[in-house]
C-alpha cells in the first residue's frame, strides 16, 4: 500500500507540473489571443472598416492563434504534436474536399474582405442581381432588394463575376432618352429639355448636361439628355425631370410620337369582287 501510495506522489510529481504548465500556457495563451483579437479589431474600427469586416477578421485571428495554444499546451504534456497535426492535417484535408464549394466561398469571403470591391451601405449589382449589402460574412454576402426582398448572395458567386457598385463614386450621370416627331422642332425641344434641366435644384453644374440629337429613329428623333447628380439623388431626380419634361413638351406643343410605319401600296392588280369566288 505504502508503495502505491509513494508510486502515484511521484507520478504527481512528475506530470502535475507538466499538467500546471500546461494549464498555464493555455490560460496566459487564450488572455494573450483575447488581447491581440481585442487589438485588431480596435485598429480596424479606428481605420472605419466595415463592421462586419472588423468582427470577420477578429474572429479569425483569435481562432488561429488559439490553435497554436492549444498544440503548444498539448505539447508541453508530452504529447506528440506533429503527429497530432498531421492528422488534423489529413482530417482537414479529407473535409475540405468534401467542402469544396463552401471553402471556394470561404476563399471568396477572404478576397472580398481584402480588395473591399464594396461595403455595408452600398447599392450593388452581383450575380444577376442588385441590393443594397447589409452585411458580408465568411460564405455569403447578404443583400436587400429595392422592394425589401432579402438576397443572399454566396461568396463565389460574387466573386466570379462582374461587380457593379453604384454607390461608390459620389456623383453620378443620369441618362434619359426623350422623342420628339420629325415634324417637330428640334431646337425649340432641346431648349424645354435645358429649362427643365436647369429648374431641378439637385443637378450639378459641373460637369455641364449633355442635351443633344443621338439618334434618327424610325417613329422619333431621339434627344438625349445627361445631367449629373449626387449619388444620394439619382432616382429623384430622375423620375422628376422625366415628368416635368413631358409637361413641359406637351405645353409646347412637342409631340412625343408612338411608334408607328407607313405603308404604301404601289400598282396593286387586285380582282373585282365578281371574280372572288367563296
């Protein structure tokens, strides 16, 4: 008995201290994480990053720097931690092919999160559709719709491709198209378009609005009128000007034709109706 007693003191002895530097490594390691993920996050919530980037790339870095507390306690006990990795390893291996999709996603995440093509607040147009981002996580991104649909959007396909951000640049073209007759007169048009334009408080005067003949179309000349706006005021300004400048046409008598085609029948044979027979 007294052997068995003397046997586990030395066991004690020998591994209790393995074991309370281990819990050590471990408990010092996780505050030291918590610290630095507390530092990253402070960096970036002070260079205005995005706030769902912020909590992204917080959260991935104490997750990484807590496995390497682990393995490092984990070693101190005397455990073999390269073989340790190494399954983990082929354990990690073995899912991701099984997740190939979801890591394409997670791979996305990381892309978007550098090269920020886009932030939380922003209009977009993505893989066949368009929203507002409300935010960006590790495998998708999260969008509402002009109508209050919610889209979510996985990473690859953001990714892989084209990116349209309206949202980016501050001021903005607006590109309306207005048909006047053939008969009608042309600069008599351009001047109501110029008096429209110039009476909305909200276009720019710089650059100057563009109103000019684009084109000869079959039923219409088409007049072109561009003016620039604050991102913030595209769509009023557009629904705006578009009715004031039929207003204005119609008061002038411009007319706004209908498409329409003249047909002309030239030396028509046709038979008398006593030659028809039913």
């Amino acid at each position: 008995m007294g052997e068995s007693i003397e046997m586990l003191q030395e066991l004690a002895m020998l591994y209790g201290v393995q074991l309370i530097l281990a819990l050590a490594i471990f408990i010092v390691g996780k505050w030291v994480v918590k610290r630095i993920a507390s530092i990253v996050q402070r960096i970036l919530a002070k260079n205005n990053v995005d706030p769902a980037i912020e909590h992204f790339v917080s959260s991935l870095v104490s997750w990484t720097l807590l496995f390497f507390v682990v393995i490092a306690s984990l070693g101190q006990l005397g455990i073999q931690t390269a073989s340790f990795v190494a399954i983990l390893g082929a354990a990690g291996l073995a899912v991701g092919l099984a997740l190939q999709g979801s890591l394409a996603n997670f791979a996305a995440g990381v892309l978007i999160l550098i090269f920020r093509p886009f932030k939380v607040g922003d209009f977009i147009e993505v893989a066949g559709v368009s929203g507002v981002v409300q935010k960006i996580q590790i495998f998708t991104t999260e969008l509402h719709s002009p109508d209050n649909k919610k889209i979510i959007v996985p990473n690859g396909g953001v990714i892989s491709g084209n990116i349209t951000n309206y949202s980016a640049n501050e001021t903005r073209r607006v590109d309306m198209v207005f048909g006047i007759g053939y008969s009608d007169d042309i600069d008599a048009a351009k001047a109501v378009l110029q008096s429209v334009v110039a009476s909305e408080p909200r276009v720019l005067g710089e650059p100057a609005p563009t109103i000019a003949v684009v084109e000869l179309a079959d039923s219409s000349v088409n007049l072109v009128c561009r003016p620039w706006v604050n991102t913030a005021d595209y769509w009023d300004v557009y629904f705006n000007i578009t009715e004031a400048a039929k207003k204005a046409l119609d008061a002038q008598g411009i007319s706004i034709p209908f498409p329409q085609r003249d047909i002309h029948i030239h030396n028509a044979d046709l038979p008398s109706p006593s030659a028809v027979s039913i």
